[in-house]
C-alpha cells in the first residue's frame, strides 16, 4: 500500500482510541469504505466535516503518498455528493458536461437515458435522472478522496448496480453511507458504524452490526 488517508478530529474517535481513523488504499488504486448509522447519528454530518462545510470541531483529513510525509488535503481533492443535489437547474446537461470537461458520448455509452438530451435543462430531468448524473460526474473526475450520502436514493436496481461498477472502478478512496445495507456491504472493503455522534466502530461482519443496533436479525431470515 503506497498511499493511505487518515481523518484526524476532535470530536470523533475509533473506539475512544486515538480520535484517528485511517482509510487504507488497496493495492488497484482504491478503497471503498461504507459508514453505518442509524437515522440522527450523525453521518452526514460527519462528512460535512471532512468536506469542510462543517467547522464546529477541529476535523481534517491527511495522506501519505509514496512514503512522503502526512499532508492535508486540499479542499479541491475532495468530491462531496450531498443527499440535495449540486447541479445548478437552469443548466443544460451539454454545458454541465463543458465544464466538467466530459464528452457526450461517452455519456451515453455508459447512460443510454441521457442520448439526445444535450439541450435539455437540469430541471427537466427526474430526481433519479440528475442523481445518476452527478455520481457520473464525481466518479469519473480526478479525486484523492469521495463522499457519497445516499447515492443510491432515487436509482433503479439497473442504475444502482451501474454505480457501484463505477465506484469499483475509480481510483480514488471512496467514503460512502446509505441505508441500503444489502447493496452496499458486499461493495464496501471496509465498514464502520457510528454510534451517538461520536464513536466510529471497525465493522468486521454483518453480525457486528446486528450487536451495534444498525440491522435487525429478520433481515438474514431470507438467505
């Protein structure tokens, strides 16, 4: 492993140890990280921290590339995807596309709802239509760290399953959370459960995460 982040804060700790989570960058490239919690604990909240929206605690995130030193992270190496979306309405999708610096048809090769539809305004897409854009967007630009709050809310299963092939093949760390657990644990490399807003737990099975209040028992009753 060459390069590996590291979230420092005051407030929130790994099992009341060192408030300091490391996020590991396996040897492809890239990390995906899921973040349990129940609704309240705090998890969007928590990346709103990490992106620097947030400034209430002392919180920042450093990487070490190569075997160089610990450095911070610059805000512009950060992708943010909020649960409200980013993409100003009275765009159209061919000028979002211009300053992302992304080509149309290699879009639609991956997006096929999106074919004739570059002069369209945001605003006239569905809520699925935009989410699916934005995650397009954020996993398909150059980022050392990702932050995705419940991007699968609003996708089909066709389309959920055409952004986790996206998020296996970015380069970048990515940290994620959203409640559907049976889509995103198989997906994840590593898990970690929030509880009261302040203890991050290092998730090793499903179980886990049945003792920490997050899953109930019925859901394995079916496999």
């Amino acid at each position: 492993m060459s390069t590996k982040l590291r979230l420092l804060s005051s407030s929130y700790s790994i099992e009341n140890s060192k408030h300091e989570v490391e996020l590991f960058l396996g040897v492809n490239g890239a990390k995906i990280i899921a973040l349990y919690g129940r609704n309240g604990s705090g998890k969007s909240y928590l990346l709103e921290l990490i992106c620097g929206i947030k400034t209430t605690f002392s919180t920042r995130v450093e990487i070490q590339e190569k075997g160089e030193n610990w450095r911070k992270l610059n805000a512009n190496e950060i992708g943010y995807l909020a649960q409200h979306n980013f993409i100003p309405p009275h765009l159209t999708l061919k000028q979002v596309l211009l300053d992302y610096s992304i080509n149309l048809h290699d879009l639609v090769r991956e997006c096929s709802l999106f074919a004739l539809k570059e002069n369209y305004k945001i605003k006239n897409f569905s809520g699925g239509e935009i989410r699916l854009l934005e995650l397009y967007l954020l996993l398909h630009r150059e980022s050392k760290l990702l932050l995705l709050d419940e991007p699968f809310a609003q996708l089909s299963p066709l389309h959920v399953q055409q952004v986790k092939t996206w998020m296996k093949q970015s380069r970048c760390v990515i940290l994620i959370t959203d409640h559907n657990f049976q889509e995103v644990f198989p997906l994840a490399d590593q898990h970690l459960l929030l509880k009261d807003k302040q203890e991050i737990i290092l998730i090793e099975n499903e179980e886990e995460l049945i003792r920490g209040g997050y899953i109930p028992n019925s859901i394995f009753e079916h496999n």
